[in-house]
C-alpha cells in the first residue's frame, strides 16, 4: 500500500472540543484507524514530527460563496482557488451556498453548482440551499433537496429588495416546511424595505461612495430584523442559524434568545472578528470598497471583541467566512453608486489564524474552544458529527497539525486565493497549520507547500434532523400543541349582518323641537332667562343660535357688596 494512504502524526498533543491528551495519531485509507502511544503499526508509513505541536480536527468553514454569479459578475475565486487556499489555512471542509434564481427550480440549481463544483474542488464539501422565492412547488423541492441530495440546511434573505428578499409571511412559511422536513432554517439579517429606502436618499444627497453601504444598513437595521427572525422562528417551532452576525445588537437579540430556551445559533465571521468597518471612510475608493459586504462591517471598533467574547462564552456558535472575493475591476462596477458595488470579502484561507489570534492568543478562548467554534459545533449543527469535527477512530481523516507559537503576516502578495485583496492585509498571527490532512493525505507540508488536486474533495450529504438542534423541538412539538378550551356552545341571538338596516326612531316630534327652538327670550335686558328652561328632547337648546356675548369682569361678589366693617 502507498505510504501518501498510511500517516502516522506522532508526538503530539490530540484537541477536540471537551479534551485534551498527548497521543499518536494513525491514518489509512482516509480515515483515523489508532490512537495512543505504542502503536502497532505495519510498514511503509509516512510519519509526521507533531512534538509541542496540537493535533485538531480540520477546520469547517459554514459560508462560502465560491464563483458566485451576483450583481453582475462573478466572484473571482472558484471552487478550485477558494478550496486551495482553505486547505492552505487549515479548513478540510466548506459548506457553500446554492443561490436560484428568482422563479427557478431549486433542483436545477443544484445541479448547476454540483457541475460547477465537482470537477474542481480540493477539499470535501456540502451545500446549503437559499430559497429566494416561494410557492408550493419550491417546498415539495425543498423535500426532494433534503432527501434526495443531502442538504438539509435552507437559507432566506430579509435583504436584497426585488432580488432575493421574502417577505415575513413566506417566510414563516417556509420556516414551517424547514421544521416538517427536518432542516436548519438560516436568515440574512438585514431589513430591506429600510436599506432601500435609505439607500435612495444617501444617493439623493450625494453620497455615493462605499461609507454610503454602511450608513444606508446601519447597526439596528440588522439588530430589528434578526429580533423577527428569531420571532418568527419561534413562532413555527423551528430552530434557526443566523449568518454573519456582524453587529453587537444582532448578537445580543442571539444572546438573549438562547438565554430564553430558544432554539437559535449564531455564526460570526472571520472578518467580523479581525477587522472593522471604519475602513469604510478610507480616502482610498479601491480599499473602502475592497470591504464593502452585507451587512456591512460595523464602525464601532469595539465590535470584533464583543463578538469574540459572545463566542467564548456560547452566545455564539461557529465561525464562517462568507467568502466572497471581487476584484479591483469588478468593485469599480458601483465607482458612481455604492449600491452596484459588488458584496464580498475574502477570509476562507485566513479564518483559523484570525480566530486563534484574537481569540486564543488574546485570553478570550482555550484551545478547546477553538475546536469547537472553526470545526466541531459546525459538524453538530449541520449533521456531520463525528464524522466530521473530531479526532477520533473511525472519523474521516481531516487533520491539522497546529502550531500555536509560529507567526505569520498575511497579505494578498503571498495568500493562495485568486482576489487581488486582503481585508486582513498586514495583521500578523500567531496559529499556522504546519500539516493539513485531507481525506487521509497530505496536502499541505512543513514550509507551507500545498500540494492539491483538482476534484479530489467529495460531496458530503447531510442527513435531516440533526439531534444537536432538533432534540429540543421534538420535545416542545408534544408539549406546545394548542388546545380548544372546551365550553357550551353560544345559543343566544347572532346579529344578521346580511339584513336591512332600519330606519333610526326620532327621539321626539319636529313640532315640539321647534316650539322650543322658538321661545322667545322673556329677560328684558336681552340675556337668557335663567327661569325658562332650555331642555328640548329634540336635544338642541334655545339659544343655540345666539352668538356668545362678551365676557364681563364682575366686580362685586353675587348678592352685592358687604356692608359689614371690622
């Protein structure tokens, strides 16, 4: 047997999500065989030196987008490039979005992102479906799609008005057929009858730069539509993912829902987490824009740590990407318009550095952590544990060898994604995967040489009702059932609406109202006699057709002045 199919990791520490232990690490055939010290192994093994190194679980990147057709073009990096560089940082696996078209089959779609993945993709991979519009058809395909294909995760945008956006009553809707068929029902954030209303007026007044994406989706535009998403969510029974949190309010309504019982996860983005959005305000147009994504990156600088500390504490869930590269050539399409723009930034190769940076190195996460949020609770979310997520015997062999001490400085110069741009550029990082494993070789090497092939990585399906997420639901179907109030039924009268309406009685004669409405005034200074009545049952009173008469001070009290002196 070919020793690329035989690799023993010897000498390091194992990390999973709840342990840590030294232990050997034996691979054969794509998948882990030992674990332990002393193993009995046959010959022609490559072996590989782990010493004061960490032995993880390949990385799981939740959000990718890779050659994505959007606004008029196509994002740069393919599934080749954008596999390459994942495998490069030390992520094994990617899950990526299917975006239809208004009005098209999302069976179709499938198998045009299957084509368009399958010859190139260097690491394994498995899809998440959007729906960007609804009828009956869309949720019987919404069942084959899970069945049939394995994806058992659908996505909905509350943004992109007239292109992709639902509205609150499809999407309950379609939260209710996610929960039928056992899927994760996920959520762009974002309110978009609002951003396109304050997208107009920013243009009104002359605001046409990328600082115009960040002023026209402002902070609670994402926090108010990610409070109704978990609403709605709530309201179907139906747990929910909510992509790229970006913003301290959008992630304290995630917060407080868990905190609440609810069945809810958060996913924050590498870029989120490394850098902020007041590069938005950049004299330099190329670089404002190399950032522009939505939502958009958030001003307030305090934002990536706030996130990072939502995800070491369990607010939050995995860490994503939303990889989504556009050149310098193709972010100029909105040079006039910052709404033609084109959304997106890199992060797929970057994303396991970023984190253990801001989160391992700074304090914020322990190495257990970090498994759980690149790689582990993404394999528990979306049903591949433990397949996927950890190093045990029997998982597949997606494997990093990680050096917590060695530092790199990322650029677009040396990065091994297709986009002429960093949003990271200059930061460096302490986390480098020395080693990556994938599906049982070796595809990257001490030195950070990649050595890839094209459509190696396979299709991973997913099975529907994941325990991680749906055992709760299940529970709460048969407690939460609505019940009548049983009662007598009603047997009085029911008003006919269908009936003719009958003429109102008069209250009294029109020629005893008029008699009144005729009285003359008996008081011979012209005033109203106080002794006459003005009662009519007509209503009206007697001098209601006198104008008023002015007000006159008086200056002696009622029954004259006193004449009694103290």
């Amino acid at each position: 047997m070919a020793a690329q199919n035989r690799v023993l990791i010897q000498g390091g520490k194992v990390v999973n999500d709840d342990c840590s232990f030294d232990a050997d690490v034996y691979v054969e055939d794509g998948v882990i065989s030992q674990i332990g010290k002393n193993l009995q192994l046959p010959g022609g093994v490559k072996v590989i030196d782990a010493k004061e190194k960490l032995v993880i679980p390949g990385g799981i990147d939740t959000h990718t987008h890779m050659q994505m057709p959007f606004m008029g073009t196509v994002a740069v990096d393919d599934f080749y490039t954008g596999t390459k560089a994942a495998l490069a940082g030390g992520t094994t696996m990617i899950l990526d979005f299917i975006i239809p078209k208004r009005g098209q089959s999302l069976l179709e779609a499938y198998d045009q992102w299957k084509a368009w993945a399958e010859p190139k993709v260097c690491c394994d991979y498995s899809f998440h479906m959007a729906v960007t519009w609804w009828n009956d058809k869309v949720g019987e395909e919404m069942e084959t799609i899970t069945k049939e294909r394995g994806i058992n995760s659908f996505k909905m945008f509350m943004a992109y008005k007239d292109v992709m956006m639902l509205t609150d009553a499809e999407i309950y809707q379609v939260f209710c057929r996610c929960k039928e068929i056992g899927g994760l029902a996920q959520v762009h954030a974002e309110n978009g009858d609002l951003i396109d209303e304050c997208s107009k007026k920013l243009i009104a007044l002359g605001i046409t730069g990328p600082e115009g994406h960040a002023m026209c989706r402002p902070e609670e535009v994402e926090g108010e539509a990610t409070n109704r998403a978990v609403t709605i969510a709530n309201r179907a029974n139906c747990p929910l993912y909510v992509v790229h949190v970006m913003s301290k309010s959008a992630a304290d309504v995630v917060s407080d829902a868990r905190k609440q019982g609810k069945v809810v996860f958060g996913e924050p983005i590498a870029a989120g987490l490394g850098v902020d959005g007041t590069n938005y305000w950049d004299k330099d147009w190329r670089h404002a824009a190399g950032y522009v994504m939505g939502p958009p990156l958030r001003e307030d600088t305090t934002t990536p740590a706030y996130l990072m500390d939502l995800l070491a504490n369990g607010d939050l869930t995995c860490v994503g990407t939303d990889n989504c590269t556009f050149n310098a050539n193709q972010k100029a399409l909105g040079k006039d318009d910052f709404r033609k723009i084109p959304n997106g930034v890199n992060g797929v190769e970057d994303r396991m550095s970023i984190v253990w940076e801001k989160g391992v190195h700074s304090g914020k996460l322990d190495e257990n952590k970090f498994v759980a949020v690149t790689s582990t609770n993404a394999a528990k979310v979306f049903n591949l544990y433990p397949r996927k997520g950890r190093i045990a015997v029997g998982s597949d062999a997606d494997i990093v060898v990680w050096d917590p001490q060695a530092t790199r400085k990322i650029s677009a110069a040396t990065h091994h994604q297709a986009v002429d741009f960093n949003i990271f550029e200059g930061q460096v990082c302490h986390g480098v995967p020395v080693y990556v494993i994938s599906g049982g070789k070796v595809v990257v090497e001490d030195g950070g040489h990649v050595m890839v092939t094209q459509g190696a990585g396979k299709y991973i399906p997913r099975k529907p009702f994941s325990d991680y997420v749906y055992k709760r639901i299940k529970v709460r179907d048969g407690l939460l059932q609505p019940k009548a109030v049983e009662r007598e039924p009603y047997k009085g009268p029911v008003i006919d609406l269908n009936a003719q309406p009958q003429e109102e009685p008069k209250r009294v004669a029109p020629s005893i109202a008029a008699e009144f409405e005729n009285r003359p005034i008996s008081s011979r200074h012209g005033h109203r006699d106080l002794h006459a009545s003005g009662f009519s049952l007509s209503g009206r009173q007697v001098d209601d057709n006198m104008g008023n008469t002015p007000h006159k001070r008086v200056l002696a009290p009622p029954g004259g002045a006193s004449s009694i002196q103290f």
